[in-house]
C-alpha cells in the first residue's frame, strides 16, 4: 500500500488561506491590469500625440509612467511574488499542475514581463530626449509586450477552470490545454476591465494638472475610453459565462449570493456615473474623486469578481483534475495522470495521506475528534473555514445538526457517491465518516459532541461484557 503524494495542510484558522491568497492576489490584479491597460492606451495615445503634433499628451504619459511606477511595478512586484509564496503553500498541486503544464509559457510570460518594465523606464526618462519614431517605437513595444503578459496569464487562467480543448485529458500538450474559448472570453472581458481601470487611475494623475484646458481634454478622453470600456466589459460578460464548465454553471447559479447580481449591477451604474460625471465636469474631478472611485472598484467591483471566477471553479483547482484539496481526481493518459480516488476508497484517507500522525491512522474512541479534525483540515478547509468566520463556515451547511449517525450516513451517501450539487467525490471509510462527522457536530455544540464520543465508548466497552453474558445464556 502506497502513500499519496500529498502536503501539509496550510490551514490559516482567522479567514482562511483562500482569502488570504485572494487579498494579495485582488491587490495584483489591479497592479497589473492597471499597467497593461496603461502600456496598450499609451501606445495608442502616443501614436496621436506625435501624428497629430501634440507633444502634451507625451507630458501626460510620462506622469503617468511615472505614477504607474510605484502604483504598480512596486506594487505588483511585490504582490506578485506573495502570490507564488501563497499560493506554493496553499495549492501546492495545482502549482505543480500548471508548472508541469506551462512551464515554458511562464518563462515566456516573464521575458515580456522584463520587456514590459525596461519599456516604461524607457518610455517615461528618454521622452523629449529621442526622436520621434524612437519614442514611438518604445511605446508600441511596450504596449505589445504587456498586452502579451496578459495573453499568457489569462491562458493560464482558463486551464485553471477547465483545459482549453477536450483532447488534452488524452494527449496532453499545452496547445490543446492552453487555448481554448473560455481563453478568448476571458481574455476580451479583461481587457475591458484594465481599460476601465486605466481611466480610473489615470484620473488621479489628470487631475492634478495645473492646466486647466489641458485637464479638461485628457479627463474627457480617459472618460470616453472608461464609458466604452465598462459598457464592453458588460457585454462581454455573456459571453464569457457561455464558455464557462457544466460544473461552474451549477455553482454560479446555485452557490453565489443572491445580492451577487445587483451588486455587479450597482458597480456597473456607478462606474458608468463616474465617467459621466467626468465627461460633464472635467474641471471639477480632483485626485480624491479618482482615488476613492479606484478604491471602489477593487473592494466592491474587482474583490467580488475575483471572488466569484474562483468560488465557480470548485471544486477544481486546476484542469478538471486536480481538487481543490490537492487529491488528483479522474485520469488523464496525456500527461501520464493517474486518479486517487480508487485508491482512497479502498484504504481510506488516514491511511494512504503522507502526513497522518501515526495515531490517527486507526480511528478509536481515544481519537475519534481529532481524527475528525484532521480530515476535515485535510480534506474541507481549502474551500471551507473551520471557525464562524472566513470563507464558506464548514458548520453553516449542517444546520447545526449534531445528529453524529445522520451526519456520517450523508457523507457516506453524499460524499463518497459525488451525488451533490458542487461537491467532489471524496470516498470516506465508515471510521472517517463517523471521525468527520463527530468533528462537525463538535462544530455545532461540543458538548453533544463529547455526549456522542462518551456514549460511544460506553457502548464499545459494554460490548464484550454483552457477548459473553448471551454465551453464558446459550
């Protein structure tokens, strides 16, 4: 009987190790955007500055370089790494996943990502002190090279919800994973929202120019570029929840808030009033307006966004294959993949996980919660907190049911079976059924909880002393 091939658990108790990769990975994600969408809009604008003679907007896009600096090259060098860290910790298969899968592609990624940030030290110092088509140049390189960070990324991405092409599951190749429809949604419904928040942040910079006239123009362009980018972005949304799996349509419609739906609609009317606001009053946009709509847009917009795309993708991390909880879940001959559920159900987690205290591998009346804890740390709290707070409380969807036997008898049935809405096939033993389901009802109320685990030690020591008083009987 071999082991699998699992890790320890990070198990972060406050709000979760989910959240906690998605806060830095929220703030990342508007670095970046931020800064692709800026590389793609200076190209553009540094087109028309210099084919229709206006070298003010090459001011504005060296204080905004300048700006983009800090805002998000520190920023996102910063976060980007705490991404890696986190999510290494966290995940550490489905790292391993979309490393086995892409590693070629992250290297690619990287490259243009050093491109991307000589590009904006170039574009923002050696403005007004190189020729026109070399400064021209370094604007569409840069833009070209940031663009084609977010290319890479957003394909990534999409493996993460599902391969790009069916085929992959049989013959592997990153191709076949890589690309695939939910990769070109994905891909137009973000370059929507970087354009937006360019425009968002960009308003901070305009705002504080002393120019009047000149604010006034580049606040209406940023605008114009934000109503058409927010109005893309929600249009563009249909079509990417077209692309997404069976699976993520049952948690999409099911799991998320029903306060999910107006809320995005809110944002959408409140952005879309900002940028009206704007286009009507330029002159009366100050750096405050801008800052607290780009603060805006990443507590009430982008966080429940981000949110949601990774709430769907349950209970997959990565490729249809890999479980959130880093158990590897069906076959997959292209990359040579096999599945551990077999092996699950016929010797049990406690048994075949790496990292089971020697004492645990037996369940027994002396270990009965803690052998509970430990399943459910190992198999339920990469999606679910174990206290009252953070990301879906595992104790919230038992009703507060302590009920031990009926608890066991629905994993057993549920579980083991994957006859749930969302949830994964996660064969449990009779012994771990009944551990996990002590600890939940512990959960609920401990002391019914230690009712159970005493009662059940009475009745397990009076079971001997019952058999050979009915042998005396006979």
């Amino acid at each position: 009987m071999d082991l699998i091939g699992l890790y320890p658990t990070w198990f972060e108790p406050g709000v979760g190790s989910g959240w906690v990769v998605g806060i830095i990975a929220t703030i990342h994600v508007l670095a970046s955007h931020t800064s692709v969408g800026a590389a793609v809009f200076f190209a553009g604008l540094a087109v028309y500055a210099h084919r229709a003679g206006k070298p003010e907007y090459l001011a504005f896009i060296r204080r905004y370089g300048l700006f983009l600096l800090v805002f998000s090259y520190v920023i996102g060098s910063i976060t980007g790494p705490g991404i890696w860290y986190s999510t290494t910790v966290a995940s550490p298969r489905g790292i391993s996943a979309l490393i086995h899968s892409f590693v070629w592609k992250w290297a690619t990624e990287w490259v243009f990502f050093v491109i991307e940030v000589v590009g904006v030290y170039m574009l923002v110092y050696l403005a007004g002190k190189v020729d026109r088509k070399t400064h021209l140049n370094i604007a569409l390189v840069f833009g070209l090279a940031g663009y084609t960070t977010m290319l890479v990324i957003i394909g990534i991405l999409s493996f993460m919800m599902w391969p790009g092409q069916p085929a992959w599951f049989a013959e592997g190749g990153y191709l076949n994973g890589f690309y695939g429809a939910n990769t070109w949604a994905q891909l137009a419904l973000r370059t929507a929202f970087m354009l937006t928040m360019t425009a968002v942040v960009g308003g901070i910079v305009a705002s504080r120019f002393e120019d009047a006239d000149f604010k006034r123009r580049v606040l209406r362009v940023l605008a114009g570029l934000g109503i058409v980018s927010t109005l893309a972005g929600a249009l563009l949304q249909r079509w990417y929840l077209a692309t997404l799996p069976e699976t993520a349509q049952v948690v999409l419609e099911n799991r998320l808030p029903a306060s999910y739906g107006p809320a995005m609609a809110t944002v959408l009317v409140l952005t879309l009033a900002y940028f009206g606001w704007t286009l009507v009053h330029p002159r009366r946009t100050t750096m405050a307006l801008a800052s607290v709509m780009t603060v805006g847009l990443l507590v009430l917009g982008l966080w429940p966004g981000e949110t949601a795309r990774e709430s769907i993708r349950k209970p997959y991390v990565a490729g249809q294959y890999v479980y959130s909880n880093q158990v590897i879940a069906r076959d997959v001959p292209g990359m040579g993949i096999k599945s551990e559920l077999p092996a699950l159900e016929a010797h049990g987690f406690l048994k075949l996980h790496p990292f089971a205290p020697d004492g645990l591998r037996q369940v027994h009346d002396g270990n009965l919660l803690e052998a509970g804890r430990f399943l459910a740390l190992t198999t339920c709290s990469n999606c679910h907190s174990l206290t009252a707070t953070g990301m879906r409380p595992l104790a919230r969807y038992f009703g507060g049911n302590t009920d031990v036997p009926a608890l066991a008898d629905y994993l057993k049935a549920a579980l083991a079976t994957g006859n749930t809405m969302y949830m994964p096939t996660i064969p449990l033993k009779d012994d771990e059924a009944e551990a996990l389901a002590t600890y939940i009802a512990h959960l609920a109320d401990p002391k019914a909880a230690q009712a159970w685990i005493d009662g059940r030690a009475h009745r397990t020591a009076a079971a001997p002393a019952k058999t050979v008083e009915q042998g005396a009987l006979r």
